[in-house]
C-alpha cells in the first residue's frame, strides 16, 4: 500500500516533470530574478538556506534530474529518502560543496 507521504511525493515529482517538459525550449535561457541560477552552481549552503517547500522542491528537481541524466525508470522512494539524508547531512559538514556533484555522488551509491 502506498502511503500518503510517498503519494504526494509522487504527484510532486509527476508536477515537476510536467513543469520541466513545458520550459524545456527555454532552459538555455533562465528568466532574470528570484531562483533564476545554473543548477551546477548551486551550493550545499543555498539548499540549507531553503526552508519547508522551496527545499522539498529543490531536493525533488535534483531526484528527477538525476534520474533523468541515468536513464532511471523506477522510483523508489526510500531509497530516494535515505540519499536525500545523506546529501542534507554531507551539505551540513561541507556548506561550500557545488549540491549536484554531491547528489550524484550519493544517488550512485559512492
């Protein structure tokens, strides 16, 4: 049985491909002001920054962009939960680490 918890996981991940598919012509050019940035850029600090929603958000784009990247069709959602542990915990002893290195690192079991 699926549990409320990795049902709105699912629909936020089914949200967040849907969004990705629809700005797909446009990802060379990132629209100016809040949140706008290069994802290889981005640091372990500005997801520690982030609070409730805009960290879930984040952590769930980095799920399906890796995903995404390795061709991964099955979405196993504990494991996604233990890497995402992992990641939060590494960012807390390492806030100047660049997040998508880290999150592959993770997400492949090193």
């Amino acid at each position: 049985m699926i549990s409320q918890r990795n049902t709105r996981l699912l629909g936020l991940m089914t949200m967040l491909t849907l969004a990705l598919h629809a700005d797909i012509g446009q990802a060379s050019t990132p629209k100016e002001g809040a949140g706008a940035g290069r994802l290889d850029e981005l640091e372990c600090r500005t997801l520690l920054r982030l609070g409730g929603d805009d960290r879930a958000f984040t952590l769930l784009y980095l799920h399906g962009f890796v995903s995404g990247r390795t061709n991964l069709m099955r979405l196993d959602v504990e494991p996604m939960a233990a890497v995402t542990d992992r990641v939060v915990e590494h960012c807390i002893d390492h806030p100047a680490d660049k997040l998508l290195p880290v999150f592959e690192r993770y997400r492949s079991g090193k």
